[in-house]
C-alpha cells in the first residue's frame, strides 16, 4: 500500500513539475527583479 501511495505522489509531482509558469509569474519576477537591480546579482552570488 505505502509503495502505491508513494508512486502516485511521485507521478503527481512529476505532473506539476512539467507545467509552465503562468506568465503572470514571470511578469512579477521581471517587475520585482526591475525594482531590486540587487536582485540578479545576489543570485549569482549564491550560486543559483
């Protein structure tokens, strides 16, 4: 039971992960990054 539990929770998660980001997202990721000119370059700092 716990291995089937496990495997449609895995299937469902695979599922989210292939669905775009909403556009509206990435619109505030660009209007956030605009107002912090900070913002990119403490991500590359990071390493991300």
């Amino acid at each position: 039971m716990q291995e089937e539990i496990d495997s449609n929770l895995k299937r469902a998660y695979d599922d989210v992960l292939k669905e775009d980001i909403p556009d509206r997202f990435t619109e505030l990721l660009a209007k956030l990054k605009d107002a912090d000119p900070t913002a990119g370059k403490k991500a590359d700092a990071d390493g991300d």
